[in-house]
C-alpha cells in the first residue's frame, strides 16, 4: 500500500456522505478513497449536523429519503449558515423532486442507483467550480448591496446576506458582463451547471429574492426576453 505524506493529506479533498443506507454509506466511502478523496459519515442529519460542528469539508454527499430530517430539509437548514456544495442522491425521479432539491440550494444532484464513477466525476466537476469565475470586478455595488468577494457575502449598513456557492458564481459571472444580456446556456458554461432553462432559472429566482427590494419587480438582475439576463452592477 502506497504511504500518502502529511502534506499530500491535507490536499486531499475531504467529502461527508450523509446516508441512512450502511451499505451505500461503505461502497462509496471505500469507492472515494480510492479515488483520492478524505471521508467521513453520518448515518442521518442529525449526526451530520453534529459532525460538521467539528470539521471542515469540501463538499457534502446527502441522500433525500432519510428518517427524521430529509436531505432536502437538511440541505435548506445548511443553506443559512454554509456555503457548502451539496450533491443530492435521490431515488426520485421527477424532475420537480430534483428542482426541489436545486431550489433547497443543491449544487447537484444524481438518481440511485448510480455508477461510482459518474458519482466521482460530479465530485470532481464541483470542486473545479469553487474558484470564483470571470473577471468581474474585486468590489463592486449591486442595488443597495455592496459584494464581498472574501466572504461570498452582499453587505449594506445594517445587514448581510450570504451567497451560496451556486449564487456567488451566477453573480460574479453575469457582473463581468455588466450591462450584457447573457444567455441561459453560457451562464450554465461560466458557472459549470446543467444547462437546462429550469435549472438556471431556478438560481436566478433564488439570487433575485437576495439582491432585490421587489424580486417581481427586479431593477438589478433583469430578463431580456430571448437573449438571457442581464445585471447591473456599479464598481467601487
């Protein structure tokens, strides 16, 4: 068995598999270390929740049928405080139970059963996308928001709200095209999504609902029928 250095280990990514399931829970934590990644488990969210207290992770495996709390509620009571990716696994295969899971604030998703490899190369492809996309400017002002780039967070004078990981890359992509209309497909490109209109579209409803005074009304983040959308930003 090869040694791994210290060094080597802390480079590793870390992934948490939230899973009822012994057995899917040991496949594809014997699958990921395999594949270079360190992992940890928990049986449902609450031992999840409690693990998380404790140590740090890149991205969070979650199973949607879970006793108790559901992934999907897990994944929105997650959503307040972290920015941490979350890949669903669902044996659901409605497209409205994966929307569902997109608006709890999933990263992505994938339907049991699966192959482990398609399961390794969605880790892979979520992990790519954390570095933060476009040139858009450092600091800029949005409506009455200023954005944080070191924080993945909009700030006024009396508040501040935290972007997800998907909401930080739609931003940052469509404020380097400031004044653009850009399309459904090339934002899916930028921000490494699904280009499925729904799927943009959910993203873009759940920014709107954090940057605008009237998410029905938007001034900032705007729809040009036919081409995409188009935000506007003032840079500081």
């Amino acid at each position: 068995m090869k040694q791994v250095t210290q060094e080597k280990l802390v480079n590793l990514p870390h992934v948490l598999i939230v899973d009822d399931d012994d057995r899917i829970r040991e496949l594809v934590s014997r699958y990921l270390h395999e594949n270079g990644f360190i992992v940890s488990t928990a049986a449902d969210a609450q031992q999840a929740g409690a693990i998380l207290q404790r140590l740090e992770f890149d991205v969070l495996i979650v199973d949607i049928m879970m006793p108790g709390q559901s992934g999907l509620e897990f994944t929105k009571e997650l959503r307040v405080r972290s920015d941490i990716p979350v890949l669903l696994l669902t044996a659901l295969g409605e497209t409205d139970d994966r929307i569902a899971g997109l608006e709890m604030g999933a990263d992505d998703y994938l339907s049991k059963p699966f192959e482990p490899k398609e399961l390794v190369l969605r880790l892979q492809a979520i992990l790519r996308r954390r570095p933060r996309i476009q040139e858009a400017p450092d600091s800029f002002k949005v409506g009455r928001w200023t954005y944080d780039p070191d924080h993945n967070e909009l700030c006024d004078e009396d508040e501040t709200v935290r972007l997800t990981n998907v909401e930080d890359k739609l931003l940052c992509a469509l404020a380097g095209r400031t004044g653009v209309a850009v399309s459904r497909e090339e934002l899916a490109d930028m921000c490494g999504m699904e280009a499925g209109e729904r799927t943009i579209d959910v993203q873009v409803t759940r920014l709107r609902r954090k940057i605008e005074q009237d998410p029905k009304a938007p001034r900032c983040l705007q729809t040009v029928r036919g081409k995409g959308y188009l935000l506007r930003i003032e840079e500081l």
